[in-house]
C-alpha cells in the first residue's frame, strides 16, 4: 500500500506504525482539513464503520462514514490535520478493527461542508446485537465535552449510542 499524501494542502501519511506511536488527540485547531477516503478489503460486515466510529470520537474528526456498492467503504473526514492524520494511520494499518483487514486506501481533498459537527455512520446494522433494519449512528460532538476520552469511555458512549437498537449480544 503506498502511501498518500494530502491536507489543507498536504500532509504524509507514514507506513505501518504501531498503535501506540500513533500521535494522540489534539485539540481542535484554526487550520481544519477535508479528505475523502476509500477503504477496500475486508471492510464491510466486521464492524468496520462502528470502528471508525471509535477511531473518529478519539481524534475529534468530525464527518461519516458508509458502505458503498462495490464493498468498499467511504470515509468524509474533517478535522485538524494532525487528527486526520492520525485516524487514517490507525484505519490504514489495520489498528481500528481487528476482524476486517485494509488492503486499500485512497485518499483525496475535497471542500468541507458548512458547520458539521457531527461522526454519523450510514446504514449501521449489526448480526452482533440482533439489530434488525438499518439505523444512522450520529455522534453529535456539540453535545460532549471537548477533552480527550479513553477507549473504555469510547466503547461505552458508542454502546450507549447503539443501545436503543440493540436485541441480544451474540456469544453471550
């Protein structure tokens, strides 16, 4: 996989790094970035979207994620550079969801919407929780606190957000 580059004019994304190099949250900045990422490979029906979820909440990325067509997977990302950054680090190397596996990832500027404050993943279903239709997952980020959160307070504000859905837990 090569890698891309991009922001605001440009940034670098680096090859396979490991979680814990991967930068941290940062506050959100004047200077904000727009990309548009396609994920290929095992992305769909492995709870990669719930990932990028997850991913987005701890980097602050506002945007959304959703399945398409060909079974890839189209992440709208907006944020501070180094946020976006970051979480494309952690979907690039296979770090946001250990069922799915990226084999792809094309990356590309685009203008950012007005006044998105909001991570809302399309069409969220999940076999996992018995969820029976298909539901859009928004994560309103004028409704949170603007600190960085844990991954244990990620999992538990993102199950609290799917809660009202949920009909049993498979494997339990």
């Amino acid at each position: 996989m090569s890698a891309k580059a991009i922001v605001a004019g440009f940034f670098v994304l680096l090859p396979m790094l490991a979680f814990s190099a991967v930068p941290s949250f940062s506050e959100p900045s004047a200077a904000q970035c727009a990309v548009r990422a396609v994920v290929k490979g095992k992305v769909q029906h492995v709870a990669f979207r719930e990932s990028a979820l997850k991913a987005a909440i701890r980097y602050r990325v506002k945007g959304s994620a959703k399945n398409l067509n060909n079974g890839t997977v189209e992440l709208l990302l907006y944020g501070s550079p180094h946020n976006v950054e970051a979480m494309l680090k952690v979907i690039e190397n296979n770090l946001a969801n250990p069922y799915g596996h990226v084999t792809g990832l094309s990356v590309s500027s685009i203008v950012k919407k007005p006044q998105i404050n909001t991570f809302t993943v399309y069409g969220w279903t999940s076999g996992w929780y018995c969820v029976k239709g298909a539901h859009d997952l928004v994560w309103d980020y004028a409704k949170q606190k603007h600190t960085a959160m844990s991954d244990t307070q990620i999992n538990k504000a993102v199950y609290k957000l799917i809660s009202p859905w949920v009909r049993c837990r498979q494997g339990t």
